[in-house]
C-alpha cells in the first residue's frame, strides 16, 4: 500500500504536469496566432487541414506540452526534496 508520501507526491507531480501542461498549451496557443496569423486547426485529423499544417501543429503542441510537464515536475521534485529531504521515491536514482 502506498504511504503517505507516496500519495502526497503523486498528487503534486499530478498537479504540476496537469498546470504545465495547460499553460504550455495556452502559450503555444497564442504564439501559433501570432506567428501564422490564424487559429491553429481545431481538428487536425481532418483531410480539409493541410497535412503540413497538421503535422507542423502536431508537433510543436506535443514536444511543447511535454517539455513543459517535464519541466514542471522537475520543479516540483526540486520543491518536495527541499521540504522532505529526499527525492520521491519513484525519481531516485538506483544504485
């Protein structure tokens, strides 16, 4: 059964990546606006998207988002080691 701690970082690692994850969206968002002048495609999947176009926006929403949950969670675990001590258990190096 998961302790405390266990439970406690996963729902700041959860929490962390889900906010990440947002903002990156938002920003990525917005700089595709500006940059190309237009909504990004609201559904890329869709034949009348240009596939360039489809694939361009696939690719910088999933690296984006990624880094940026990526990112957050190592803030995160920088934070929790800080007020525990230690890493999570789950971000520990074995040895």
């Amino acid at each position: 059964m998961a302790d405390k701690g266990d439970i406690g970082w996963r729902v700041l690692a959860g929490a962390a990546a889900f906010a990440g994850g947002f903002a990156a969206k938002k920003a990525i968002t917005m700089a595709w606006k500006k940059s190309t002048g237009k909504e990004p495609p609201a559904n890329p999947e869709s034949p009348e998207v240009a596939l360039s176009e489809a694939l361009t926006w696939a690719v910088v929403m999933g690296v984006g988002v990624e880094v940026a949950r990526l990112l957050a969670t190592r803030a995160a675990a920088k934070h929790w080691s800080k007020g525990t001590g230690e890493l999570p258990a789950q971000l520990r190096a074995e040895s």
